[in-house]
C-alpha cells in the first residue's frame, strides 16, 4: 500500500496535464468595453460600491461600533492582573468583537429591517438604503457620545451651531464618538487597575517589613492577583460592567 500511493500520484500528474490539453483549460478575463445600456453603467457603479464598503467595513465596525472601548477595557484588565500575554491578543480581539455583535445585535437588526431587506428585495434605491442603514447607527452613537466632546468636533469642523441631531455630520459625529468612547474606556480601565495596586502595595510594603528587598514583588503578588481575580469572578463582572456602560 505504502508503495501504491506514491504510484497513483505519478500517474495523476502525468494524466492531468493531457486532460486539460484535451479539454481546454479555463481562463478569465478582465476588460472596458462600451456600455449598451445606462442600467449597465448604474450596475457597475453600485458593484463598485459595495466592494469599497466591505473593504472599508474593518474600519466602520471600529468606529461606530461598541467595540473600541470593549477592547481597550479588557487590555487594561490583562495589564492589571500582571499578565500581559495571556489571554492572547487573538483571544482578546475574538472575545471583544463577539461581544460587540451580541451588544449591537438591535442595531443591526434594525438596519436588516429597514435597509438591507428592502433593498435586497427591490423596494428602495441603494441610496435610500444607506440612508437607512445610517440613521440606526447615528442613534447609537449620539447615545454613547460625550457632549463636550462632540461639541469640541463640531467647533472644529466650523460647520456652524447645530439646532437639532439632523444638523450634526456623520463624519463629525464619528470621531467625537471614537473619542468619548476611548475616554470611557482610560476610565474604566483606572478603576480597573486600582484594587490589583493595593495588593501590589501591601504585597511590596510586607516585603520591606520582612527585609527581603532583593525579591521582586511582582513575583509574589502575581499569583494573589490571579487568586483574587478569580475568587471574585472578574471576568463576568468585567463583562457585565461593560453591558452595563451601554445601557
């Protein structure tokens, strides 16, 4: 059998080139040629689109999504404990971007309502449907965003004092809401920090006390910070502060 296998795959290599000869090997092609029909054009332009968006589509979940400060507050979490490769940056990102769907699962429910599926089924243009799809997500970012912040940015943009949420441009609401998400974030991540440096404190000042200067604290209060982490059940208290943020 060992001495079969390696005969057979010979013989496939020898034979398939000959069946492709046979019957003509496949080819694509990409060209401009002269549009017959405007529909030709306005079809082009709306594949052109889309492609661009789903390109794009890494960059609009960071910005107007839950999951900046989802990602920032559990970095700072795996800083605090003393454990800064574990869990992993991959173990991180999957955990924020997961819990990033399940935080705006309404959101996009709303947009697959009031976009996607009527425009999937030819009931809107695609114009109206981006419209649709924006609205919903312009209503949580104005729940979320800071209001200093958001008037600094439109200060900025010197696009003039807006009377009502209409007035205010996506893309000066995008930012002010990156920002007010990044600063919600430094401040969970602060109140994160401060209950794993008291036990750094006392584990360093009961160190001096013993005379042991030479022993780094960090090796003796890295397994009680992992102890008290996990005696409290951070991580679903971790996770349910930050549900909790959104509300």
């Amino acid at each position: 059998m060992k001495r079969l296998c390696p005969l057979l795959i010979s013989l496939a290599l020898l034979l398939i080139p000959n069946i492709c000869l046979a019957q003509g090997l496949p080819t694509i092609t990409f060209g401009i040629g002269e549009a017959t029909d405007p529909s030709e054009v306005s079809t082009a332009l709306q594949i052109l689109a889309v492609l661009t968006i789903l390109s794009a589509a890494p960059s609009i979940l960071l910005m107007t999504t839950a999951f900046t400060r989802i990602v920032i507050v559990l970095s700072f979490a795996r800083q605090a404990i003393g454990t800064p490769q574990a869990p992993g940056n991959q173990v991180v990102v999957s955990l924020a971007l997961f819990l990033t769907f399940f935080i705006m699962a309404p959101v996009f429910s709303e947009i697959n309502e009031k976009a996607i599926a009527p425009y999937m089924q030819k009931q809107i243009g695609l114009e109206v449907a981006l419209e649709q799809a924006v609205l919903p997500m312009r209503e949580f970012m104005f729940s979320q965003v800071d209001e200093n912040t958001l008037e600094m940015m439109v200060e900025i943009s010197a696009s003039g004092q807006p009377t009502s949420r209409e007035d205010v441009g996506t893309m000066t609401l995008i930012p002010a809401f990156m920002l007010s998400e990044i600063k919600r974030a430094f401040q969970m991540g602060f109140l994160i920090f401060v209950p794993f440096l008291v036990v750094d404190m006392v584990v360093a000042s009961v160190l001096m006390a013993m005379g042991m200067m030479m022993l780094p604290p960090v090796v003796i209060s890295l397994p009680f910070k992992i102890l008290l982490f996990v005696l409290v059940d951070g991580w679903s208290l971790l996770v349910g502060s930050l549900f909790q943020s959104f509300a």
